[in-house]
C-alpha cells in the first residue's frame, strides 16, 4: 500500500534522475529563504541535495536536506519546492 509520501519521493528521483534543478523557498518568522538544488540522495522519507555558496571568492558546496514530512504540513507559508521545468503558477 502506497504511502504519502511515495508522490514526492518519486518525483525527487526523477529531478535527480535527469539532473533537474530544484527550488525550496521557506518561510520562517517572515523571512523567505530560498535555496537552488541538485539531488543527490532520495531515501524513503527524505532526500538530500547540494547548493552552491560564492562569498566573495569561495565556493561552498552545501548539503541540504529535504524532509517530505515538513512538505505535507507546511500550509501557504511553510516549505515549498519548485521543480526546473514545472509551471510554478499552476
């Protein structure tokens, strides 16, 4: 029996299957943080992606995980993923 979070798991392997880039805004205490991601790990509840950081003359590569939980409760204002090539507007 499929669980709720099979949707997004699924769609976590494909952006990491065909090396999409992925969106995550959150909002937390009003601040809007938003952060570009390539997958590299897609696990049964969480996956795991990395985003680059440039200050100055350095470049970090930074880990960020994503867990599908905080996805299915976060409401108008929480987590919000955008997938390259999906209408963010539909």
């Amino acid at each position: 029996m499929p669980n709720a979070f099979d949707k997004i798991k699924q769609r976590m392997q494909k952006a990491k299957d065909n090396d999409e880039r992925v969106i995550i805004t959150e909002s937390n205490y009003g601040v809007v943080e938003t952060h570009v991601l390539k997958i590299t790990r897609v696990y049964d509840r969480y996956a795991i992606g990395v985003t680059t950081v440039i200050n100055d003359d350095e470049t970090y590569h930074v880990k960020y995980s994503i867990n599908y939980g905080s996805l299915l409760v976060a409401g108008p204002r929480g987590l919000k993923i955008i997938y390259e090539g999906d209408n963010s507007f539909v």
